[in-house]
C-alpha cells in the first residue's frame, strides 16, 4: 500500500471513529467548540480568551460567544487577570468538569466495550501501538 493509499484509509477510519463518538456525547447542548473549550482548559489550566482562541484555532468572536454561553452556564468563570486589568483569564469550573468527565466516560464507556466485543487480544496490542501512532501524527 502506498503511503497516499495509506493516508486516505487513516483518514476514512478515523473520521468514521470520531463521527461515532460523537453520537456517544450525552445529551447536554454543547457545541464541539464549547466541548474543545472546557477540555483545553481542563488540561492547561487558566487562561485568556485570545490565547483560547488561537489554540482552538478560531476567530476571536467565536471565542467570545463560546464562552459567553459556557459562563451563562457556569461551566467556566472569568477572573480579572493579576497583572493587566483590561484582560480576563477564563478558567474551568467544577460544573464544567463535571460535564466534561461525564462526556469522556460515556464515550469511553461505549469504546472500551466495542473494544472488548470485537477485538482480539493481539487486534488489541495493535491498536494500542496505533493509538501511540496517531497520536505522534496529531503532534
């Protein structure tokens, strides 16, 4: 197989995959972007809404209301920031770990069970050293 052969096939399967995860997502009414939000604030920690938007890679408005809906909801909190008082740092709030944990576990719930239904041991150890793969391609 070549490696254009290839890319297309990896492409295939992992939009198929992210597609069926996303029919796994509990029924909360957040949007990918929202979902994306609480999930890099979660692993980075605080921070300001510009620096939120270029990591997400979307225009600033749309950092804007994102937030805006996830503060209404009180899934994340801005704090003036310590040093400069015309800017906010956004941070993750107990709600919005909530939300975010129980969306992972449902979707590696239903994962870890497809998993467990379909895959051999030996199909497992190879998607384990593909997952290690993967990940190496996204960085």
């Amino acid at each position: 197989m070549s490696d254009d052969e290839l890319a297309v096939e990896v492409r295939e399967a992992v939009s198929r995959l992210a597609r069926r995860l996303r029919q796994e997502r509990p029924p909360h009414e957040l949007g990918l972007t929202s979902l994306s939000v609480l999930s890099r604030l979660y692993r980075l920690g605080p921070t300001g809404p510009s620096a939120l938007a270029a990591a997400e890679n979307v225009q600033p408005q749309t950092m804007t209301r994102a937030l805006a809906t996830l503060v209404e909801r009180g899934l994340v909190a801005r704090e003036p920031h310590p040093t400069d008082g015309r800017q906010t740092v956004v941070s993750i709030t107990d709600a919005g770990r909530v939300v975010l944990e129980e969306d992972r576990s449902r979707r590696d719930a239903w994962l870890a069970g497809v998993i467990a239904e379909r895959l051999t041991p030996v199909e497992r150890e190879f998607l384990g050293a593909a997952a290690k793969l993967l990940e190496a391609l996204a960085r």
